[in-house]
C-alpha cells in the first residue's frame, strides 16, 4: 500500500465504527483511542456517519483524521481487540491523556443531573430501564447530605426523552430546589450539563457513560453490560451512602466552600 507524503513510513490505526446511536459510536472510539495509548499506536479515528455525532466528537475534542488516511499505511483493529478488557482499559492515565484535550467551564453552582434513559426503552427491557423511583431515592440521598452542609445553590438537571413510560412529573415536584426539566435537547447542551456537574445520575446507557467518562467529580452508576471506572460509586454497594456522604463533603470543600 502507498504511503501518504503527510504521514511518512509510520503505520497509523482506525477503528471500524459503529452504526449504532451517538453515544455507544463515540464510547466505541474510546475505547479504540484507549487501546492505542496502551500500545503506543497512533490512532487516526473511525468512519463517523451521522451528523450529530461529529458534532458531539467535536465538542469533546476527540481527534478524528479519518478521511485523510487515503493512500497511508494503516491498519484497522477490529472491536473484539479493543474492547477486550472492557473499562479496566480506562486506567487514571490513559483516562487523563484523553480528557486533557476538552475545555472545561464550570459555574458556582452545585449542580446535581441526571440522565434518564427513555425513548426507545421500556420496562419490558429489563436490562436498560431504570424507573423515576431510583433516580429520586438516589436524589434524596443526595439532599440529605447537601443539607447538613447547608448548600444552597443547588441546581438539578433532568435529561431524558419527552417519549417515556413514566411522566417525569415526580421530579418537578422537588420544589425546595432549582429543577430544570431537559426533554429532546441538543446532545451537544446534554453532555455539556453532564461534564460539568458536581453530581452525575447514569442510566444504563452508553449515551451516559462518555460524559461520565468526561466528568471530573462525582459519578454514580448503576450495574449494566459495561464496568465502571475505578472513581465512580456503584448505588447498588452496601456502603454506597457512606461514600456518597464522603464525596459531597470533598467536593463542597474544594469546589463550594
């Protein structure tokens, strides 16, 4: 194969792409990316096809020099290689490497959001859907503690789908706290609320996982078909409030005193 003039002799790699929704094709390319820094290889991306997901990519900085593999050395490496080792390939280093690229903007605020999973997904697919009734025990955990430490500016985001099997009323009803209601908004508005919040709520959904990815402070996880990061709180442990308690505490100090 010919070597393009741009890239020398080096061998460049990609990954194949997915054609699946936006955040389980950029969770892909992590992967990918992260399999590269663990190996020393350069990766140039993936074919990406759907408009808002080069938006989303864009936005977290992630570089993708696809197209311009044209005539280069390159190989692809194929998902059962890459995605082996599952999140365990998300080591603080290589997680580091990659977020160093995005440009963080946080506020004053103490922002709690969470992200619902709907749509698509109905409690009959008992493996992705989690009810209102976890996402607010979960919330009111949070509350609790907030409330010893006598936080105030306290901010909560719901984001999920305005097609849903529940009504997202329950969470309109926290009155004592600044509730903003996201329904169909722009990826791009939803991950940029997600990165920056001092609180992160996951579904059991890609779509979540990469902004938690992204997300410096606190993020708790509920179990599905991908592990967590080491940082993250897994809500399902014993000892799951002990060390929400914790975190809070942490990050009022460093980030709201």
């Amino acid at each position: 194969m010919k070597v393009g003039k741009e890239f020398s002799s080096e061998i460049y790699y990609c990954s194949p792409g997915r054609g699946d929704r936006s955040g389980a094709q950029i969770h892909d390319m992590l992967f990918a990316k992260a399999y590269c820094i663990e190996n020393n290889y350069k990766y140039i991306g993936c074919p990406i096809h759907s408009g808002e997901t080069k938006t989303l990519v864009e936005y977290l900085n992630i570089t993708n020099n696809y197209k311009i593999i044209d005539g280069s050395t390159y190989k692809i490496i194929l998902p059962n290689v890459y995605r082996k080792k599952d999140s365990i390939i998300f080591t603080q280093k290589i997680r580091d490497k990659i977020i160093s690229n995005f440009n963080y903007k946080y506020d004053n605020n103490f922002t709690i959001t969470v992200h619902i999973r709907r749509g698509d997904v109905g409690p009959e697919q008992k493996k992705r859907y989690l009810y209102n009734k976890y996402y607010i025990n979960i919330l009111k955990q949070i509350l609790i503690h907030l409330e010893k430490y006598n936080n105030k500016n306290i901010v909560i985001n719901i984001c999920s789908e305005s097609k849903s099997f529940e009504s997202f009323d329950e969470f309109e009803q926290i009155t004592d706290y600044n509730v903003k209601l996201y329904l169909d908004t722009s990826l791009n508005k939803v991950y940029d609320l997600m990165i920056h919040s001092d609180i992160l709520i996951l579904s059991k959904s890609s779509f979540s996982f990469v902004p938690a990815f992204y997300n410096k402070r606190c993020v708790i996880y509920y179990p599905f078909w991908h592990n967590k990061l080491d940082h993250w709180l897994n809500s399902t442990e014993i000892d799951f409030d002990v060390k929400l308690e914790k975190q809070i505490k942490n990050l009022i100090v460093k980030y709201h005193s």
